[in-house]
C-alpha cells in the first residue's frame, strides 16, 4: 500500500517541478493537463480523491481502534506496534496528497490561459497577413 502512495508523491512533485522549471517537458505536462481537464477527467479526479478520502479515513479508523486496545490493555505487543507504525506512515502519506492537488489545479488553469494567448497570437498573425496581402491586391 505504501509504494503507490510513494509514487503517486513523486510523481506530483515530478509534475510540479517540470512546471516551475523551463523544460522540453514543460510543453508536454501542460498538453496532459489540459486533456486531462476534458471529456471524462473530472470524474475520474474527483473519484481519485474521494477513494484516498476513504483509505485516510480506514487508517485514522485503524489507528483510533489500536489506541483503545492500548489504553485497555495497557500496552500494545510488537506486532500491534509494527502495523501501528505502517497505519500512522499511510496515513500521514495520504494526508499529504490531498494539498498537492490545488497546486495541479491552478498549474491546469495556468495551462489554459497559455493555451489562449497562443492561440490569439497566432490569430493575430493570420489577420496581419491576411491585412497585407488585402492591402498589397488593392494597391496593385
């Protein structure tokens, strides 16, 4: 369980950092992420994030349920300690996750405003040319 938690971490640094950072990849993250805004990727985030909701919960669930068996019992045995120290580290990872997303989504509308002033420049260029080649028949 932890190592998809461990990939999916750096994978949203490896997003985030290829963003802050002029790359060849920079073009490329910014393609995935305005695709990934159409057709069928909001739901599919919004069904990401609500199932990392639901495995914190389980693991804040499982942690609350080993500290009553402690304080019942006085003290936890070694193998409650060890699964004690896996539940606390797959929370706190998936804890972690949910503050990387509104930093994806912001880089996404930043995608999309570049998107649109390329788009109106390359606009702007075409009613140029089409400005001169008018002006250049007419004074034929």
């Amino acid at each position: 369980m932890i190592q998809p938690l461990y990939v999916a971490i750096f994978s949203e640094m490896g997003v985030i950092l290829t963003l802050i950072f002029r790359n060849p990849l920079r073009k490329f993250v910014i393609m995935g992420l305005d695709r990934v805004k159409r057709g069928r990727g909001p739901v599919v985030v919004k069904t990401v994030a609500g199932t990392i909701l639901v495995l914190l919960l389980s693991n804040v669930y499982s942690i609350g349920n080993m500290q009553n068996r402690k304080m019942e019992a006085g003290a936890l045995n070694p193998t409650e300690e060890v699964l004690m120290a896996m539940q606390l580290l797959q929370a706190s990872l998936l804890g972690i996750l949910p503050f990387f997303f509104p930093f994806l989504w912001f880089a996404g509308i930043v995608s999309f405003f570049i998107l649109l002033i390329h788009f109106l420049e390359r606009k702007k260029k075409e009613e140029k040319k089409e400005g001169y080649l008018i002006s250049g028949k007419m004074g034929c």
